[in-house]
C-alpha cells in the first residue's frame, strides 16, 4: 500500500498551500478533497438543486464527474468537463460544499473516488476528515490549526490580491460560521485523529510549516 499523508484542519489554516508544497517535495499525489465537496456545489448550483433537496444532492454526487489537471503551477479543476476553478475557489461555493458536505449519503458517494488517489509513489491528502475517516490507516498525520483571526486575516489579504473587496468582519463570521457547522455536523465532524501531529500555524511562516511536516515523514 502506498504510503499517505494526511493533513487536515478548518479552512485558512494554511492546509491547501502546505499540502501542495509539501507533496511537490516528495514527488507525491496530492488530493484536495475540499475540490470534490466544492464541485459537487458548483454542479448543483448549475443544476438549480435547492440546498435542501438532499436526495436530489446525493444523486447529483454520484453524477457529477471532476477532473484535476495541473496547467504549469496552477491546478485547474474541471466540473463535468467544464473549468470552474475560479468559481471553485468562492466563499459562496465553500459555504454550499459546507452545507452538502452534512449530508451522510454524500460523504459515502465520495469514499471511494478519495481512497482511489492513493497510488505510488505516495499521496499527500488535505482535508477535513482525511486522518479519522478516509486514510485511518495513514503512517503520517497533521492537524493544522490557526485562530479564526488569523484564518480570517490570510483569506482577506488572499482577495485583496485578487482584487476581490470584502468586509472583514463579514469574513471572519463565515469563518466562524463554517468551523462551527463543520465541527458540529453529525457526521465526520472536524476533529483531529488521536495519532495526529497537531501545528498551530499562527505567526509561524509557510516555509516553518513546510519543514515541520517534511519532518514528521520518513520514506
Ligand atoms: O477545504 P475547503 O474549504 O475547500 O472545503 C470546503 C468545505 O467542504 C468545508 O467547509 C467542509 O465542510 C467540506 N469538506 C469536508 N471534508 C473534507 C473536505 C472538505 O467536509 N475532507
């Protein structure tokens, strides 16, 4: 079996970045997992799903295809054959793949395409239930966290360099808004598996961060 990596913690903790960086060293997979839950709310917001139609949703997972393709640095993100990466990477986006991601049926459809990145040499997997739920099993195991004004403050300066304008205070409560759905939710609530390495990623720049986890695996 090839060996995993997993790094999981609530959004703005430095996951996405870290993860890329860090399986680029190791010349290994890398699997976004948050891409697939926010897909899958990119294809039902195209489809005019209601949030509240959860049969609806479950089927619309099972449906919705999504590709991964690296162009240079960047990695685009096809839904259905379409790219939507930038409509991918929108705070309404992640607050729909939140609301989606609450439903059982729809983490169940989304089990088995997870577990199929692991594949040699070795995948680096971020998420949120990556260490608890889908690679149990997993030999190395990080939990990222930051405080939310910290989160909040990275994902604001982040928009300003995109020349997206929005209120921080705004942001900071959807920040908020989403940790607590994710940690309360029935099921795979956002928590730390029990072997994991926790790092709290606040004031400690990328490249600390990226050692840090280099560190904790040995192959
Ligand atoms: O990580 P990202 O912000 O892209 O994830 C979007 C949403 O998808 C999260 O707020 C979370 O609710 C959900 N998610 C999840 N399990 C994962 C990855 C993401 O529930 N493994």
């Amino acid at each position: 079996l090839s060996p995993v990596l997993t790094i999981d913690g609530p959004s703005g903790a430095g996951k996405g970045t870290v993860s890329r960086i860090v399986a680029r060293k190791l010349g290994w997979h890398y699997l976004d997992s948050g891409a697939l839950y926010r897909a899958v709310g990119v294809a039902a917001s195209w489809a005019d799903i209601d949030t509240s139609d959860a049969s609806a949703l479950v089927r619309c997972t099972f449906d919705t295809k999504v590709q991964f393709a690296e162009q240079g640095e960047s990695l685009r993100v096809l839904v259905n054959g379409t790219d939507a990466t930038d409509e991918l990477r929108l705070e309404t986006t992640g607050a729909l793949a939140s609301a989606i991601a609450a439903i059982p049926e729809v983490r169940a459809a989304l089990k088995e395409r997870q577990r199929a990145f692991r594949v040699l040499p070795g995948l680096v997997a971020d998420g949120r239930d990556m260490g608890t739920v889908i690679f149990p099993d997993a030999p190395f195991k990080v939990f990222l966290t930051a405080s939310a004004e910290e989160r909040a403050q990275r994902r604001h300066k982040q928009l300003k360099e995109k020349g997206v304008s929005v209120n921080f205070d705004d942001l900071l409560r959807e920040i908020m808004a989403r940790d607590a759905r994710d940690a309360q939710r029935a099921v795979a609530p956002l928590r730390p598996a029990e072997d994991a390495v926790l790092i709290d990623t606040s004031g400690i720049g990328i490249d600390d961060v990226v050692a840090k986890v280099l560190g904790l695996v040995s192959v």
